[in-house]
C-alpha cells in the first residue's frame, strides 16, 4: 500500500465488493460492504466459507480482532485496517467494524505485471497481427503472436504500433499506442514487449481496473 489520506468512505457504494485479510487467518475473504455510521462503524456482510472452514473463521470473528479491508474505486485499491466492534447473526449475518482513521490507497505504478490471456491484435501501417497478451502493467505489455505462412512478422524494436483487445479494453476499435520495447523469436510464435505511449483515460482506468483485481482478488501480487 502506499500514500495515506483523510478517510472518506462517501464514494462507496452498498453493495461493493470486498476482501478482508483478517488476523489469524491467512486466506483474503470475499465480502460486501453494506454501510457506515460516519466517525462510529463500518458494516459488512460475514464472509461467506465452505463449510471445512466455518469453524475457523467463527473462532476469528471476535471483538477486538484486527482486519484489513480492501476496495476498488475508480481503478484503485483502497484500503483500512480497524477492528471488530461486533458480529450479528440475525436477522441478517453483519459485521460491525470500528470506523478508520484513515484510509490508503494502492501505488499501482509500483506494482509488477500481472498475468492474462487477452486475445489480442496489434497493428503496424495497416497491417493487423493477431495474438494474445500474456501480461500487462499500466505502462506496458507482452503479446505473443504465432508466426506463419499466412501471418509473418515485419516488426523492429522501435516501431510504433496500435494494440487492440476488445475483452480488455470493451470497445472492438479501441486502441493504445506502443512503442516496440523488446522483440524475441521462437519456433513459430513471437513476443513483443510493448511501452504504453499514449493511453486514453477510459482505457487506463480499465487496465487499472483488472490489474487491481488481479493483485487483491487473485492474490497475485
């Protein structure tokens, strides 16, 4: 985590979804954040466990125990860490947390690539090759494109070029420009490493967006 700032927690919305790193426990739990009594309590939903694990995390649902909580908004990962007020079975599983004092926030540009399986096209003076991005940070990526008789590869390091990735990026057309980085050849495929050189705002905010979940829900980082 990095920078620290006055909690605001007036732009998270019910329903949201969480993880809570909870002493005691080394698995991240998925849960829901219902509301805030401002300056009194956070409340959340009680993770939901397979069974196997109930028992255990019952043992670490106490007063006083320590939990960090973590949340994505506007492609960042904010995050608290606080402890438990109290815990409600009824009528509704709720979990009441003391209010932070502060909230931080995530340095994406100081966290590594993570791994995908984008399929993927890049695109050099009209010329379109398909392929599929293997990892991605928000300043680059690595696509792999498979070399063959009717797709051949005229690309150098330095060539300037259009990555599309409509699963990623949610438009078909939408498109980043990149800067050739690193180039390698095996067999019947290559990989590209590609620097972001001019990304839109809207796309930016997607590539933090999957990273960001990549990191806190995959535990990736």
């Amino acid at each position: 985590m990095g920078g620290q700032r006055r909690v605001s927690l007036s732009n998270i919305e019910a329903g949201v979804r969480i993880m809570m790193e909870l002493a005691g426990i080394k698995d991240k739990l998925p849960s829901f954040f219902v509301g805030y009594i401002k300056n009194r309590c956070v409340i959340t939903v009680v993770p939901v466990v397979p069974q196997v694990n109930r028992e255990m995390l019952m043992e670490h649902l106490y007063k006083g125990n320590s939990v960090t909580v973590r949340y994505i908004h506007s492609g960042t990962v904010l995050g608290f860490t606080t402890e438990i007020l109290h815990v409600a079975f009824s009528p509704f599983p709720l979990l009441f947390f003391k209010y932070p004092e502060r909230i931080e926030s995530f340095n994406l540009r100081k966290a590594g690539r993570v791994g995908c399986l984008f399929p993927a096209t890049v695109i050099l003076e009209d010329v379109c090759l398909a392929g599929a991005l293997s990892d991605i940070s928000i300043s680059g990526c690595n696509i792999v494109l498979p070399t063959n008789d009717e797709q051949t590869l005229s690309v150098e390091i330095g060539d300037v070029l259009l990555l599309r990735c409509p699963l990623l990026f949610g438009v078909d057309q939408a498109e980043i420009s990149c800067t050739v980085r690193q180039l390698s050849k095996s067999g019947v495929k290559a990989r590209l490493g590609l620097m972001f050189t001019d990304v839109p705002d809207d796309l930016l905010a997607r590539v933090n967006v999957y990273i960001e979940q990549t990191l806190m829900f995959l535990d990736s980082a």
